[in-house]
C-alpha cells in the first residue's frame, strides 16, 4: 500500500471517528433532556405555574450545562484527532523525504528547483547557498554548472562549511540580510502549518451541523 493510501486511509477513519462522536455526544444529551423534561412532566399536577415554570427553568439550565461539557470533550477529542493526523502526515512526508534524498537522479532536478525558487525571491546577483554533508560531497566538485543551470544570471558560491539539514538548500544574500530556508527541515515546518489547517477544514467539512454545535 503507498503512503498516500495509508494517509488517505487514516484521514477517512479518523474523519469517521470526530462523526461518531457528534452523532453520540448530541444523542446523549437530547436523551438526558427528554429525561429531565419529563421528570418535570410527572409532577405537573402537584405544582403550580410558577413552580413548574422554576422547574422547567432548571431543566434547560442543566440542560445546557451537560451540552457545553460534551461540546468541550468532543473539541478535546476533536483537537487530539487533528494532531494524530497531522504527525501521521508529517512522518509520510518525512518518510518519502527520505527515500527522494537516497535516489540521486530523482533528487537532484528536486534540489535545483529549490535553489531556482530561492535565488529568484532573493533576486540579488551575488548568492551563498549551504547544502549537508552528503550533498556537498556530491555537488562540490561540479557546483559552478549545477549552480549556473539552476539560477542563471546570478553568481552563487558553496558555503565550504555543510549545513545541518537532512536535504535542501539554504540560500542568502552576500551580506546575510536575506536567508530562505528550502532545506527539508525549513519546508517542512512551513507545510506544517498548512497541514493543520486543511486538517481542521477537511474534520469540520465532513460534519456540517458542527459550527451550529458549537455556536448555536
């Protein structure tokens, strides 16, 4: 099975899961307030108007309460559910990362893309880019053409000191003012962020009378 069916598979059950919970914490609590509302029932004839108004009073009151507790447990269990699959994404990514970094020939049209995209937002003509270890050794010794293909127009030089980074390229500016980070590690921590949004979004979009849930 790829990774992307297993993501896709446990974003589906995971998504299934914040589902059942709804369905079960808003059942519950309609059953406690039917409960409640006819408790009050029985004893309409021993009560009079106000007494019985006091009571129902009380009932939605508690009511309420019990609805605001299962929606606070639910966002807990919701929320627990968003971080497991977020890192269940992450470690795909990372796992794949992996795997792109060991195969030279896919990798490396990767890494000079990273590069073009970086020395184009810079846009200044004098450039340092830091690759790790592995790739410095693989590079180095042809990095004026590498270089020269991937940001023509543009003079960058290899930092002699490796970075620390799994994968990627740091690029800045001669003078250090301007850095992009498209190392693994820079990119993944901005996909991050994506991710938990599009997490949030996809739970929420698969059950539609959450908002109403939580903001009446």
């Amino acid at each position: 099975m790829s990774s992307e069916s297993q993501v896709r598979e446990l974003e589906a059950a995971l998504l299934a899961r914040a589902r059942a919970l709804v369905h079960e914490h808003l059942k519950k609590a309609a059953e406690e307030r039917e409960r409640i509302l006819a408790e009050c029932g029985s004893r309409l004839h021993l009560r009079e108007e106000k007494e019985i108004l006091a009571a129902k009073a009380d009932a939605d009151r508690l009511y309420r309460q019990r609805v605001q507790a299962a929606e606070i447990r639910l966002q807990g269990e919701l929320d627990r559910l968003r971080w497991t699959l977020v890192q269940a994404a992450m470690d795909q990514v990372k796992t794949r990362l992996a795997a792109l970094a060991g195969d030279e020939k896919a990798y490396l049209p990767v890494l000079a893309g990273y590069l073009a995209q970086a020395c184009r937002s810079i846009g200044e003509p004098e450039l340092v880019a830091e690759l790790n270890a592995l790739d410095h050794q693989r590079l180095a010794p042809r990095w004026e053409a590498f270089a020269r293909e991937a940001a023509p127009g543009q003079r960058v030089t290899l930092h002699p000191v490796p970075c620390n980074a799994s994968g990627g390229v740091i690029v800045r500016d001669a003078a250090s003012r301007v850095r992009i980070d498209n190392s693994f590690e820079g990119r993944l921590e901005r996909l991050q962020e994506q991710l938990h949004h599009a997490v949030l979004a996809q739970l929420f979009a698969t059950v539609p009378d959450m908002e109403t849930l939580f903001h009446g």
